[in-house]
C-alpha cells in the first residue's frame, strides 16, 4: 500500500516554530487540532497565514495540517507562512520564483534581544546620578 502523499515545510518567525504538512485535499486548514477560524480571531492574521497558497493559487488543492508553538499569535502566523511557502517548494519547485518575489522564503532573522547585565534592560540604562 502507498504511503500518502505528504509535504513538508518548516517555518519560523521571533520564538515561534511551526510544522506544515501538506497533502492533496479540499482546502482545509487545521492548527493545533483546531480550525483556522477558531485558532486565529483576527482576519490579518487569516489572510497572512493563506497568503503563500493564494499567489501560487493552490488553495483549494491541499488540506493543511499545522503544529505551532511558541511566541505570540503574529510570530505564529508569520511562521506558518513561511511553513507553507517552503512545503509547496517542496510540490513543485517552479513556484520559487512567485513566492520569492512575494518574500515568503525569507526567514525573518530578527528576534528580541537579550538583557545585559548592569542595565535595566537590553538597551536602557539605570538613571545616572552625578551627585
């Protein structure tokens, strides 16, 4: 028996990290065991999430199975986007340069930075007191 037909892509954006699966459905869309409407309550994040499958308009042809964790829900969505655009490489590699273009195969480097010690916080200072 044939093993089914799976892509997969990883996605990460700030502290978030998401798994996509990809496989050949109706369009569905499951996060964390949830529906799309349920797990995101902003219709931005919705869109942001669909964004690589609808400019290769390839929505309707995959059921979308996704394990995010970590970070905030933007950083979740960002990272899921990502996911998608590096699992549909995957499906078919001529979509590179569609998604490329659109700047979904670029793993955004920048994350928070680090507190150092003898300072409030990564940047700030304590107040200095000259007397």
């Amino acid at each position: 028996m044939p093993a089914a037909i799976r892509y997969y892509g990883t996605g990460k954006r700030k502290s978030a990290v998401a798994r996509v699966y990809l496989k050949p459905g109706q369009g569905a869309f499951v996060i964390n065991r949830r529906k799309l409407d349920n797990y995101f309550g902003d219709d931005a994040l919705r869109i942001v999430v669909k964004q690589a499958l609808l400019i290769t308009e390839t929505a309707e042809h995959f059921d979308v199975q996704v394990y995010a964790k970590g970070g905030g829900m933007a950083g979740q969505a960002e990272a899921i986007r990502l996911g998608v655009a590096r699992a549909l490489l995957q499906f078919n590699a001529e979509l590179r340069k569609k998604l490329r273009d659109a700047g979904f195969l670029t793993r955004d480097a920048r994350i928070k930075e680090r507190k150092k010690y003898g300072q409030k916080g990564a940047r700030k200072r304590f107040q200095f007191s000259k007397r």
